[in-house]
C-alpha cells in the first residue's frame, strides 16, 4: 500500500511540477529516500537511548551491525536508481526531459548554486555514508552510526528542495530561497516531530515481544 501511495505522490505532486519531465523510477527513488531518512531516525532515537536497560538488550547481540548495514543497502540502492534515471535522461538528450536536469545544475555551461547542491547531496547523501559504514568499528559504536545518519537525515531533506525548488511556473534555476521554503519544512517537521515525541514519551522504547528470550541475541 505505501509503495503505490507514495507512487502516485512522487508523480501527482513533484513529478508533475515539469510537465515534460517523464521517469518510471522516479516513485521508487522517493520511496528510497524515504527509506534512507527512516533509518537514519531509527537509528538516532535507538542512539538517545542506548544507555536504557530495554535498548541496551536488543543491541547486545550485533543489532548496531545489522543497522549499519540496512543503512548502507539503502544508500546504495538510492544512488543506483538515482544514476539510472541521470544515465537514461542524459543519454536520450531530448530537450524536454534533460531540462530537469539542467535546471537543477547540470549545465556544463553554467555552474551555479544547484550545481553545489547536487554536489553536496552527492558527497554526504552517499560518498560519506557508503565509505563510512564499510568500516566495521563504526557500527559497533552508537557514537559513529548517529554520525552517519544525522548526515544522511540532513542530505535527504536537502535533496527534496532539490527535488522541489527549481521546478515550477516561473524559473528558479537561478538559485533563489524564499521565506516560504524555510518556513514550511519547519512547520510540518515541527507537527510531526511534535507528534512522534509525544507517542514515543507514552510508549516502551521497545515492545516486550521484540525482547531476546533468556539473554539470547536479537538479529535483524
């Protein structure tokens, strides 16, 4: 239900900001972004709470590993899908679809703001993760993998403005931010991270089925 929800969403309300802008992966890639930010939140609320008795027995038996690894899965899926569609656009070079690109800072002509931020999604939204979560040692510490996931948390949303910006009725691939583009993600976050941390203050960290049986390890 959710890949076809967020399907239908991807197209309906950001893909369809560029009229001409055609991508059959393009609901999956949001999907996956929603994936990587997913994990990186998982991980930081388990990280605030390592120190409690409930999160320190289902981490005991390698769960920070299986964490790391579902993080880099996920960030290597991203990037896949997200160079697929950049590989297929970009080789078609038909004006209409190379436009999204193009407005988003791919212009060999012209290097801009977009430019840096698609450089930046770039380098923290998958160089940084993927190197860093083949290290072993860093999934072993709570310390290292909130690291890693308050980066990829923060590269994510920067990527939405990406994805968001510069598409639209009047061009904006000259670089522009308006109040709006901040107020708005920081309404919405604020509800919903209002909402989360109302929920999780009244519920277990973890549910009493989720526990090892007679100290057994936990595995993912």
């Amino acid at each position: 239900a959710y890949a076809f929800l967020i399907t239908h969403f991807s197209v309906d309300f950001i893909q369809s900001r560029d009229l001409h802008m055609g991508s059959t992966v393009f609901g999956l890639l949001v999907g996956l972004c929603h994936a990587n930010r997913a994990m990186a939140l998982i991980v930081l609320v388990l990280a605030a709470f390592s120190a409690t008795p409930e999160v320190r027995r289902i981490t005991d038996g390698g769960l920070k590993k299986n964490l790391g690894n579902l993080m880099l899965v996920d960030v290597i899926l991203w990037a896949y899908l997200a160079f697929v569609q950049l590989l297929i656009i970009w080789m078609g070079n038909t004006r209409d679809t190379i436009e999204w690109y193009v407005q988003r800072g791919l212009n060999p002509e012209h290097f801009g703001a977009w430019t840096w931020i698609g450089g930046f999604i770039l380098v923290f939204g998958f160089f940084v993760p993927f190197l860093a979560l083949l290290f072993t040692a860093l999934k072993d510490r709570w310390g290292g993998l909130a690291t890693v996931a308050g980066i990829l948390f923060i590269s994510q949303l920067v990527q939405t403005f990406w994805f968001l910006a510069p598409s639209g009725p009047s061009d904006r691939s000259v670089f522009t931010l308006t109040w709006f583009d901040v107020v708005m993600p920081v309404a919405i976050g604020g509800i919903w991270l209002a909402n989360f941390v109302f929920v999780l203050a009244r519920r277990p960290i973890v549910v009493r089925h989720a526990e090892p049986a007679r100290g057994r390890p936990v595995h993912v």
